[in-house]
C-alpha cells in the first residue's frame, strides 16, 4: 500500500512541477505582452479640476475591460476614463458610454429629464455643446436654435438682447408665436400665477405652477442617448440604433 501511496505522490509531484513551469511561462508571455493600463494622473494633465483620472490601455483586447465604470476615449486621448463625468470632455459635457460600440465612450451634452430648464445641443463643426437660445457657435446677430426637425442650426436673433447663459440660471429670452418672452415669467400663460419654462418633453414653452427644480439625466444614464441635441442624433446615429433593436 505504501509503495502505491509513493507512486501515486511521485506522479503528482511530476504534474504539479510541469503545472507550475508552465504557469510560470505564461506569466512571461503575459508580462511581455501587458495590456499597458497605468495610471493617468491630474496633475501631469492639462484638464479641468472636475476631471477624473484616466488610464492608458495599449491592449489588444476589448479595452478598459479590466476597469470596472470605465470606457475608452478613442478620439483624442486614447484612454480609459469613468463613464459619467467629464473626464476628457469640454465645458456642458459628460463622458458617457456608447452603446453602438461596445467598451467605447463619447462625450455628449448634459441633458434634462422630466424637468424644464435650458437645453442644450451638439454642434458637429466644434465638436461641442451650447445652450439653445443664445449666440453660442453663431456669428454676431444669431443665435442657436432647433430647426422644425430639431436639429440645431444658426439664425437670425429675433429677441435682440440676450441673458447670458447659465447653468445655474434657467431664465433665457426666447421666441413665441412672434413676441419674445422670457422664461421665470407669467409670459402668455393665462393663469398669473403660472410661469412659462422650456419642457425637456418637447422643447417647447409651457406654463407650469411651481418652478421647477432640474435634474440632469447624466445622473440616472451614463449611456449616450438619442435625445434631441444628443451628439447621437445630432449626427444620424440615431436611426442606426432603432435598426439594430429591431433585429
């Protein structure tokens, strides 16, 4: 029984010695061939102080895979960042995963849900977003609007004076069946006690009883959604989307 006992642990040390060479040489293979991912730190960057770290991913594979709430950047920085915040994005951005591209991430505005406040919108040609209603990427004596397709295009300012945008301030000047109103007020509504407010439903001025306390969508989505003024529909992706959920 003793001589089986030693045969059977000879064979096992044999396997195991064999296992552990070739973890071994895995490890090699590994290390030469690392997915690169080190730490990006704030301090050696040029972004804002609201910005998060970002991680360099010279892998092959899928990347930030291995970082959980992260995407990859694969249009100006090349690595990967906390899907959520603004991370490599200009002002009015977040970082946000993109849902046609697996692992990937784009910058997109901050939107509103199921509030009223001032909306924003994508502009293709500086690859940036601006509040509705004010000069923003728009030559002196326009401003930016949403066409009747909800696309955002510059036109002539038909209110003359503008508020400067805020994020803070959601009172703006805007058009209305020809007479310039401003949000905050009574306006056209014909309850006094109402004032008039931008709908994150439609884009259009309704009339509501209270004042409106605004929460942004990048708080409840870090997914890049076709809203109007999204960078996804603002650029045609969002037709892309609708075909793939219907397969």
């Amino acid at each position: 029984m003793k001589s089986y006992d030693s045969k059977f642990f000879g064979l096992l040390g044999i396997f195991g010695a064999a296992f552990l060479i070739s973890f071994a040489s895995s490890l090699d293979i590994d290390k030469d061939n690392s997915t690169g991912v080190s730490l990006f730190s704030q301090d050696n960057a040029d972004f804002g102080e609201d910005e998060d770290f970002a991680f360099a991913d010279s892998s092959e594979q899928l990347p930030c895979s291995d970082l959980r709430g992260y995407a990859f950047d694969n249009s100006t920085t090349k690595k990967c960042w906390s899907v959520g915040e603004r991370g490599p994005c200009p002002p009015q951005m977040k970082f946000m995963k993109n849902p046609l591209h697996e692992g990937y991430g784009e910058c997109d505005c901050l939107q509103m849900k199921n509030c009223i406040g001032r909306p924003r919108s994508y502009w293709p040609p500086t690859d940036r977003c601006y509040f509705i209603y004010s000069q923003g990427p728009c030559p002196p004596g326009q401003w930016l609007v949403f066409n009747s397709e909800r696309k955002p295009e510059c036109r002539p300012n038909l209110c003359g004076k503008q508020v400067k945008p805020s994020q803070k301030s959601l009172d703006f000047l805007f058009p209305f069946n020809g007479t310039c109103y401003k949000t905050g007020t009574t306006a056209f509504c014909e309850d006094q006690a109402e004032t008039v407010y931008i709908s994150s439903s439609d884009l259009k001025p309704r009339c509501y009883t209270t004042k409106p306390v605004c929460r942004f969508l990048i708080f409840t989505a870090k997914t890049l959604s076709c809203r109007p003024g999204s960078k996804l529909d603002v650029t045609g992706r969002c037709n892309h989307m609708r075909e793939m959920d219907e397969e």
